[in-house]
C-alpha cells in the first residue's frame, strides 16, 4: 500500500479531530466561501469525491480549496500543506473555473476605527462560548476572526494598525488556548498562535499585552510539564512589575507559582507566598481590557490555583479541602472547567485513598469529554489512576481502569 503523503494524512486528521464526516466537510468548506461565489461551487458530491482523493493523496487541492481549508481549520496554509508542489497542469477538478480565487477580497481603502471595537466587544462571549462548548466548535468563529485582524492590521494606518494589534494579541491568545484545550499543542498550532500574540503585543507597544501575552506562553508551558520554562516567561512578563495593572501581575505571579511546584526542588513556601501576592491583587482589578478575566470570571480562582499546585506537591488533603469549597459554589454552566476540577479533585482523592469517591467523580465527569472535546479534560481523567495503584487490583479500581478505558 503506498503511504499517504504527510499534508494528505493532516487533511484527514484535522477533519476527524473535530469529529466531521467528508460530507460534514464539504458543507463547511462550502459555508467558509461565503457571498455570490458560493452558488458557483460544484455539487456537494462532487466535492464530497474531491476530499476523498485529497485525503488519499493523489493530489493536492488547488485554489480556492487550499484557501477555504485553512479558513475552516484555522490554520496557516504553511502548517496545513507544508511546501506548496507543483501543480499538475493536466489534472483539473471538476467545475471550478468559474469560482473565484480566493473566498473572499481582500480589503482595499482605510480600515476604520471603529472594527476595532467591533472585536473586543465580542470577546466576552467567546469567552463565555468556550465554557460551554469547549474548543470543538469555537476554533472555525475565533480562526475566522484571528485571520482577519490580522490581515487588517497589515493595512491599517496608526492609531487604527495599534488598535487593530491589541485585539489580535486577544484573538491570537485565546487560539491558542483553544488548541491547547483540544489537546493540540504538541502539534505547534497552540505555539504558533500564542508566538503570534507577542509577536502582535511587541508591535502594539504596550507594555500590559507583552506581558499577557507571556504569561500566554507560560501557560503552554504549563500543559507541556515544563516547568523551568514556565518561570521564565512567568518572570519575564513580570519586568516593570510596578507599571503594570493588577490583572497581568496577577497571571504573571500564578503561573511563576505553577512553575516553581514544578520544579523537583519543590518550595511550597515559595508557592504559597506568590499565591498570597495573586491574591492580594484580586481585589484591585478594575481595568477595562476584555481579555485575561479569568480571575474576575472564575469563582475562587486563586484557591483554582492553589489546589492545583497543592495536588503537584503531594499536599492532597489540603487541595481536597480546597477543591470541596470550589465546587460547591461554581455554576453549572461552566461544565468543562468544572470537569476539569472534578477531576483534579479526583486525583487528590486517589492519593489518600477514597475510591468510591473517585470512582462517582470519574464517571459523571467523563460524559462532559464527549459534550466539549476537551482534550485537557481527559487529560486530567486519564491521569487519576496514578495515584490510584495502592486500590488498582479492587473492585472500585478495576471499575476506574473500566471509565478510563474508553480515553486511551
């Protein structure tokens, strides 16, 4: 059997992560091409035999197909297809001499400056979206708007361009955390985005973004079990500490915590003294900029913080008094964080031993994987049984491996 080409096996990969069909496929391919251009398309079949032939690597799509991938999987055409190939002259896909070249125009004339409002406002309820879908279906909307902003701030004129920059470095971030959560950033899209974001925050100028946009970075660290790397950023988005709001201080001094109980000379001293810092700032933050609310949007947020530390440094009767506290007044709506805490909670709960509670924690949390495809979250289940192997050979363990089982 000849192997599949490596942009032809990525093709495949990206349309089944997001649990799609070919057909579920050439429908988003069809909706991102948007306009007059869309009646154009060929039939749905024929496109439905096109992605067949791509995702066996017979050829590679041509324009505007390459284009209208790299809209629906948000990605840049370099990550997607690798080095563009020569294009066979004599092969032509069926009806497409009279679409146009790219989805749509690119935009001509002055950028105003009201967009850039236009997208911050919108901010909040991707936010509010992410907890309750997950990263699944909010990748396409975010990707849309990301590229976007990012192709208008190449032609906008200052003050606009900076304006423009300030909310790319929110879009760019919140990408990548997106990725991140689908269980992505092994694979450089999460990286590639949140680079992007300091990239955007040094050409903005402004000292608040550079600094969110490290602890950004750090926060990939962080999944990556890099934990010297997480201080790093974490104390170089700290660098005129004293000019930034309470906000960036703040993320800046969690993840420098979440660095240092990574660390194998643990410190928890260190840990809780930089949580306390975290925590007397909570109070202060009243800035404006939508982006980076975790701390005012999450209830507890720095107990969130501390029991997770708490669980890295074997602490597991503190973290579970914190996580029982935590849990019993966060809202319902927001079930992937939750998820997540459940199961850290879990974790925590493993260790002692309680396996009965375990065991009711991993069950109930395991249905919402499916409802937000959140990698992280079934991350965070997969990793129970590892404090579980004193009880592995029990009823209670044996009914654990069963619940974990269907995440391998």
């Amino acid at each position: 059997m000849t192997e599949v080409p490596p942009w032809a096996a990525r093709l495949r990969a990206e349309r089944r992560e997001r649990d799609w069909s070919q057909r579920d496929l050439a429908r988003e391919l069809v909706k991102a091409i948007g306009g007059e251009t869309r009646s154009r398309l060929p039939a749905r079949e024929s496109i439905i035999r096109n992605i067949k032939k791509w995702e066996a690597g017979e050829h590679q799509p041509k324009d505007p197909y390459r284009l209208l991938y790299c809209r629906v999987f948000g990605l840049e055409e370099a990550v997607l297809f690798g080095p563009a190939e020569p294009q066979d002259r004599n092969t032509v896909e069926t009806d497409t001499s009279t679409i146009d070249p790219t989805p749509y125009p690119p935009h001509h004339g002055p950028v105003a400056p009201e967009l850039v409002m236009y997208f911050l406002e919108q901010l909040p309820g991707h936010y509010k979206a992410d907890m309750w879908l997950g990263p699944r279906h909010l990748i396409p909307t975010v990707a849309t708007q990301a590229q976007l902003i990012k192709e208008l701030a190449q032609v906008a004129d200052a003050p606009v361009r900076r304006g423009l920059l300030g909310a790319g470095v929110a879009y760019a971030a919140l990408l990548g955390w997106l990725y991140q959560d689908a269980g992505d950033f092994n694979l450089n899209r999460s990286r590639l985005w949140r680079s992007l974001a300091l990239d955007m925050a040094h050409r903005s100028q402004d000292p608040q973004l550079i600094s969110y946009a490290l602890t950004n970075k750090a926060m990939l660290a962080v999944d990556l079990e890099d934990g010297r790397t997480v201080v790093d950023y974490a104390e170089a988005a700290l660098t005129g500490e004293s000019k930034l709001c309470p906000k960036v201080r703040i993320l800046a001094l969690v993840h420098q915590a979440h660095g240092h109980s990574m660390l194998p000379a643990q410190n928890r001293d260190l840990v809780d003294r930089l949580l306390d810092q975290a925590a007397d700032l909570v109070d202060r933050v009243d800035d404006e900029h939508p982006w980076g609310n975790a701390c005012r949007r999450t209830l507890g947020y720095i107990d969130v913080q501390r029991a997770t530390a708490y669980l890295r440094l074997g602490a597991y009767r503190e973290a579970i008094a914190l996580w029982d506290r935590i849990l019993g007044t966060a809202p319902e709506s927001a079930r992937r964080d939750n998820g997540v805490f459940w199961a850290r909670q879990a974790s925590a709960l493993a260790a002692l031993p309680e396996p009965e509670r375990v065991v009711q924690i991993a069950s109930a949390t395991a249905s919402i994987v499916e409802g937000t495809g959140s990698v992280r979250l079934r991350q965070e289940l997969k990793a129970i049984p590892r404090r579980a192997t004193a009880w592995v050979g029990t009823a209670s363990g044996r009914e654990l491996t069963e619940i974990i089982s269907q995440f391998a």
